[in-house]
C-alpha cells in the first residue's frame, strides 16, 4: 500500500528507479496474532483466559506470553490430532470454560478460538453465555483473519469492553481514559499536563484489572494513542464517550493533542493554549540542537505504533524516507501517515514483509535501522547500526517534551555506534 514517488526529475539519466515494495511476500513480520489477545487478557486481574487450540499452538503461545510477563496460567483443553478428528472440540471447549470458572477471584472468562478451533467449527452460539455467574466472551483471533497480534489486542479488549461498559454510567467531567499498551511513565506524564488544566487521567487500557475496563465508560472522552484500536474506539464511541485520535508526539503532535483533549474535555481555551505553549517550548529548547541531523533511519515494527517514532525522528532531524508496520490501514493512521509524507517520507508500507523492508535498504542508505529481529540480523551483516524495534525502542517514554528526549537521545547514542560496526565488518570479512 506504500505510494511509489518518483525520487529524480524525468529524463535524470543517473536517477534511481523509484522505490518499489517487495513482489514476493511470502514472510509477514507480525508474530502470531493470538499472542496479542493473550498478552492483554493474561495482564488483567479479574479474566481467567481458557484457550482452544492444538497442542504446538498452545506450547508456544504459552511460552512466549509467559515470556512477556503473563501474570496467570492459560487453561487449554488438550487437543491433538486424535482429538481434533474425533470432532469434540466443542466439548473440550466448554470442559476448558468450566475449569476456568473454577479458578479464584475470575470475573470473566474469555474464550479465545485460533485458527485450529476456527476451522474445526467451534461455534459460538454453543458456548455458555456465563458460568456461575461469570461472563464468558469469545474472543475469535485467526491468524488467516487477524492480520498482526497488536488487532488482535484490540479485538479482545473490545470484546471484553462489550460486556463491562456501561452505556448509562454517568461520565465524570474532565476526565481521560488512554487507550494503548504504553511505557508506564507516558500515563504519569499525560496527567501530570492534564492536571495542570484541571483534567485528569481516569485510567489507561487495556489495563491491569476488570475494575479498569468499567471505569473506561465513565471518561469524559478516550484518547486513542496507538492507531489500531478500531474496535475499542467503536465500543466506547457507541456508549457515549468522546474519542480522541493522534497522539501527544513531539512538538506539533503534542501542541495539536492537548488542544484536542482540552476541546474534548470543555476545558478553557486559555488554560490549554498555555499548557500547550509550556510542552512546545520544552520540546523546541532540545530539538534546537537537532541531534539526529544528517541521519538516515529506517524504521520498521510490528507493534503498530511505528509512525509515531518516525514523527520523532523526524522532529529530530534526521531523514526517515521509510516505514513499514504489520498493522493496516485506517482512519487512525491518516493523520500520522499524511504528516510523514509532507515531511519527506517517501513510503509508509502496512502489512508489511520482510521482502519490503530489504527492498528499501537496497533502494536507500541507511545509517540505522529500527527493525524486527530479522531485519537487523540482515543490517548488521552488512555494517549498518541496528537494533530490535520492540525490545529497545517501544519500552521507552515516547509522548509529549519528556518522552521525546529521552528516544531521541537514545537514537543518537545508537548513531554513534557506527565505528563499533565497521570494526566488527572488518573483522569478519
């Protein structure tokens, strides 16, 4: 889906063909979208998740949830090949509800159905609507579906969100639900700002108990800060909250989100107009010194939220004509993806593969490469600084003047980095 711009006048004998994505994607960068729906519904307090799936699906999803600090057990029916042709999926479905209900202090149960489930015919209709009094929520998450795990978390927030969110619950004045899984600071800092308006952050989703979720439906307005929860946006728009999109990134992003919020939450145009003037200045005294000038950044992820940091990137100084995410496109992402490319980024890819990203690195030079596991093992090998997006970059304070710093001036230590990789080119060769 990335626009292809011509990069040279026509008739430049010397200019390069225009950027062109991969033909063949044969490997999508995204891991299993399932992991999303379980890493949220493992972090809430109060949702006991029983997982229907094959027995390699649930070792490895278990595994690597586990791995990013699930805080309970998944219980899953045992599903092999004898049990998924014997046609009980059904049955070890609702034995899995059962035994789920019987856990301590639940109160909901999701269901989540992967592709094995899908395609076995497990029907919703057939499940219990409740156990005990608990609801249970079937959360469909198919990989052939769900096209990358961060959809997958706004699909089952928002099918958690149906059933806790009251339509009738009467909405505090001035206050802000967040909505994206982000750094713990960047909450403190939206209602540290908040408050100097007279605002404050009621919660932030997906949360870390049920009690979160009906506290969402009692925000003045929800701001969106990650561009793919479609549902959850949906869920709380049709129970009468206010919805924010965009997000408070660097200076302009910032300047046009606490205006927005400040219209949201009725709040007097002065008080936000000096709110806002005090996140500009802060913002403008570092990046007067643009500390990425002269850099060329590819910035590639799976998390949703890769336009954001190449908003930064940008602001910063540096040249960013690349970015690609796994999730889709979207009324969320317009904004974001429309300032990209009046700030010279020549191609923002959705859906991307592996195949997109090489394809860039061949079309541009880069000095840094912000990418999935695979595509900085295939920088590195060429000499090129790189570092894994998700585990170095999106743990980070990103929003607003404070969240700003503190990326760019990691980037500009990973820019310097580039003796070190030269060195170890050398060496190897």
């Amino acid at each position: 889906m990335a626009e292809i711009i011509p990069l040279s006048p026509a008739g430049d004998s010397d200019a390069k063909e225009p950027y062109k994505e991969g033909s063949c994607k044969l490997h999508p960068q995204t891991m299993c979208p399932a992991f999303g729906a379980l890493r949220v519904l493992s972090r809430i307090e109060g949702a006991q998740p029983a997982m229907v799936t094959d027995t390699g699906c649930l070792y490895g999803l278990t595994f690597v949830t586990h791995f990013y600090a699930a805080r309970k057990s998944i219980i899953a029916p045992q599903l092999g090949t004898a049990e998924l042709s014997s046609g009980k999926v059904q049955e070890a479905a609702n034995a899995a509800i059962a035994e789920a209900a019987k856990e301590q202090n639940v109160s909901v149960i999701p269901v989540i159905s992967l592709c094995v489930a899908e395609t076995a015919g497990l029907a919703e209709e057939l499940l219990p609507t409740e156990v005990d009094g608990k609801p249970v929520v079937l959360v469909r998450v198919p990989a052939y579906a769900i096209h990358s795990h961060p959809e997958a978390k706004d699909i089952a927030l928002a099918a958690v969100m149906r059933r806790f969110v009251d339509g009738a619950s009467e909405q505090e004045p001035r206050t802000l639900a967040l909505l994206g899984e982000v750094f713990p600071a960047d909450p403190l800092m939206i209602d540290g700002v908040l408050r100097k308006m007279g605002g404050r952050v009621i919660t932030t989703l997906p949360g870390r108990h049920v009690n979160e979720l009906k506290l969402a439906g009692q925000a003045a307005a929800v701001a969106a800060l990650h561009p793919f929860y479609r549902e959850t946006v949906g869920v709380l728009r049709e129970r009468g909250v206010g919805v924010v999109t965009g997000a408070p990134i660097g200076v302009e992003g910032s300047a046009a989100w606490i205006r927005a919020v400040g219209a949201a939450l009725d709040i007097d145009d002065d008080i936000v107009e000096r709110v806002a003037d005090e996140e500009v200045a802060a913002a403008r005294g570092f990046l007067s010194t643009q500390p990425l000038k002269g850099a060329t950044i590819l910035i590639s992820g799976y998390e949703g939220n890769e336009m954001l940091y190449a908003r930064l990137l940008i602001e910063g100084g540096a040249h960013v004509p690349y970015v690609s995410t796994s999730i889709g496109q979207s009324m969320l992402t317009a904004a974001d993806e429309a300032w990209l490319k009046s700030h010279g980024c020549e191609a923002v890819v959705y859906r991307k593969a592996i195949e997109d990203d090489k394809a860039a690195m061949e079309h541009w030079t880069f000095d840094l490469v912000i990418g999935t596991t695979t595509l900085a093992a295939h920088a590195k090998e060429l000499g090129i600084p790189s570092v894994y997006y998700t585990n170095m970059l999106s743990v980070r304070p990103l929003f607003l003047a404070g969240g700003m710093i503190a990326s760019l001036s990691f980037v500009r230590e990973l820019l310097g980095r580039k003796p070190l990789y030269e060195r170890m080119l050398e060496f190897f060769s």
